[in-house]
C-alpha cells in the first residue's frame, strides 16, 4: 500500500474516534439534561466540544484522499464545473 493511503487511514481512524469521544460526552453531558452538572461545567465543554472536531477536520484536510490516491484520482476526469459542449467535442467525448 501507498505511504499517502496508510497516512489517511490512520488520520480517518483517528478522526472517527475524536468525533465518536465528542458523541460519547454530548451523551453524558445531556444525560442530567440542560441544568445538569456536566452540562453546566464549561472547561470540559470547551476541551470536549470544538477541539474534537476542528482536530478531526484539520486531519482529514490535511491527510485528503485525492492526496492519497495520487495519479488515480486524475483517472476520474472530475470536476467541479460540467463540461460544455464545445469542450466536450474538442476532447472527443
């Protein structure tokens, strides 16, 4: 396997077990409901809440599949804008 492939799995591993934590504490967190202890503690919120997803964002961005994938990514021949016709007969298609 490709080092590119290895490095986003493991970033999609860690990234799913980041965001599955956060699940885990919004759980226990409402648990009590709104005026529950937990609910009410701002540092574990501020540690548990935003950090565990812009981490697991910052790893999928940085560790992107097209980056992985490599040349097979150029394979594809996808874009973000379609064709137009006159593009589309000039590459034959």
């Amino acid at each position: 396997m490709k080092k590119g492939l290895i490095m986003f799995l493991i970033a999609l591993w860690i990234a799913t077990i980041l965001i599955f934590l956060r699940c885990i504490y919004r759980v226990i967190e409402l648990q009590g409901g709104y005026d529950g202890e937990i609910a009410n503690h701002e540092a574990s919120f501020m540690v548990l809440e935003g950090p565990m997803i812009f981490v697991a964002v910052g790893l999928l961005t940085a560790f992107h599949p097209g980056i992985a994938f490599g040349d097979l990514w150029k394979v594809t021949d996808w874009s973000l804008r379609k064709k137009s016709a006159s593009s589309k007969e000039q590459s034959g298609v």
